[in-house]
C-alpha cells in the first residue's frame, strides 16, 4: 500500500505544493527560496528516509517567516494525510542525534494530539540569511499540523549551524520509526481507543 500524499496550500502570502512518500529513499527535490532551510528540508527527507518535492514561493520580499511557518504546516499535512488514520504504525520513535560539539533529543507521538515542547537555544540570532527564532515556528506548525506530540531538546551544543540541523535529523528519524508498520497492530491505529 502506497503511503503517499500531495497537499497544495495557497494563500496571499504563500503558495505551496509538497508531495511525500513516506517509504522512499531519502530523495528530495526541495525549493523554498531560502537557501539554509533547503538544506534543512533536505536532511530531513534523507535521514527520514523519504522522498519528498516541496515548492514554496512566498513572500520573501516582507521576511521569511510566512514561508517557513507555512511550509511547515502543508509538510505536517502532507504526512498526516499520508498516515491514514495512523493505522498499522509503531506510533512512537525517538532519537539522539549528535553533531561535533552538540547532542540534541527527540521524542515523538504521533497520536493526533499535536503539541510541542521547545527546548533548543541558539547563541546567534541567524544562521545564513534565516532569523534562528524561525526553527521552532517551523516545528510548531509541522507537529500542529501532522497531529504529532514532539520533544525536542538540544542537551548541549554551541554552533548555531549544528544545533538546527542536528534538530531536523533527529526530528526526521525519531519519525522514521514512528511511521514503520508494526506487524502486532493487526493494521488498526496503536490505541485502546481503537482510532487516532
């Protein structure tokens, strides 16, 4: 069963088209208009181990917070809708991830009541030509949106570059396990409830 889906969002300030797979290869095709969130996206879909195409045309001409907000919340979508219903999946993942100098955590439940808990710093304001506060609006309209419950923490680190990355790629695979079919569900959603 394929687990795809394309979501396209369009407002006054923000047109955005992502499609996902959530069983590829790491494959991406990722185009925002900001360059370091590219890589960011980037290495998301190649430690998620999905192949993902993201267009965003937004409003950079104002800053970059519509198109970073924005295409958080049409890739949140875009998983959600690809999930069914959660039906079949581990539901939890969690991952370490370090990088040189920083260690950051991340625990997800993807049990459709979306939350986040934000526990990352960052010693500069930018990192390339994108404002760092950006991140968590960025993790917050993506767990919103995919109906995920997300803690993420960086434990220690110093390098502004390293700290969101090694955020994305924790994220990315804490979701990689999440997301895998779990044999002892039978197909239904992990839940005494019975639905997600």
């Amino acid at each position: 069963m394929a687990r795809t889906a394309e979501v396209v969002r369009e407002t006054k300030e923000t047109q955005i088209r992502v499609w996902i797979d959530l069983d590829g290869t790491g494959a991406s095709t990722i185009s925002t208009g900001i360059g370091f969130y590219d890589h960011m996206l980037e290495s998301f879909a190649r430690h998620g181990g999905f192949d993902l195409k993201i267009e965003t045309k937004g409003d950079l001409h104002i800053d970059m917070h519509h198109t970073v907000e924005d295409t958080g919340i049409v890739l949140g979508q875009a998983i959600n809708k690809a999930l069914d219903g959660f039906k079949g999946i581990r539901r939890f993942g969690h991952a370490y991830i370090p990088m040189d100098e920083t260690l950051t955590r991340c625990a997800i439940d993807l049990s459709n009541r979306a939350y986040l808990i934000w526990k990352v710093e960052f010693k500069r304001p930018k990192v390339g030509e994108m404002d760092t506060e950006l991140f968590k609006e960025f993790h917050h309209a993506f767990a919103m949106n995919c109906g995920a419950c997300i803690h993420l923490e960086t434990l220690y680190g110093d390098n502004t570059h390293h700290v969101a990355e090694s955020g994305f790629k924790a994220l990315a695979r804490a979701l990689r396990q999440a997301v895998e079919f779990d044999p002892k569900t039978g197909g239904l959603a992990p839940s005494t409830k019975g639905v997600l």
